[in-house]
C-alpha cells in the first residue's frame, strides 16, 4: 500500500529538518535531500505493522526481608 505524506523543511542551523505534516513524526539531515530520506526512513518504520515479541516469562521469587 502506497501512500502521500506531506513533508514540510526547513533549515536549524547547519542542518535541515523534515516534518510529515500528516503525522506528527520528524527527521534530519546535512542536506534537503538527507532530511527527507531520513524521513523516509522513520515513516516506513512508524507505519510498519508491530512485530510479535515473544511472550515474557514470570517467575516467582522468595526473598528474606530483614524486619527493619
């Protein structure tokens, strides 16, 4: 699925900052070109579906506690 976002940039000093305007996500870079492929970059990561993490496992532990 493709889809069109809407990227604002703009220069902070020696570097340019890219801003999807559709999602509130943001990159950087040395160059227009740099910003805007970093962007790239974590919009393809934000939209990726979650993957499945294993499920952690519990334990029980028994612990002495000195009275105070």
């Amino acid at each position: 699925m493709e889809r069109t976002i809407t990227a604002s940039v703009w220069r902070e000093g020696n570097w340019y900052v890219a801003q999807a305007l559709d999602v509130d996500i943001a990159s950087q870079g040395e160059s227009v070109d740099d910003a805007l492929a970093n962007l790239r970059e974590a919009l393809e990561l934000y939209f990726a579906p979650p993957r499945p993490e294993p499920t952690p496992q519990l334990h029980h532990l028994n612990i002495e506690i000195a009275a105070g």
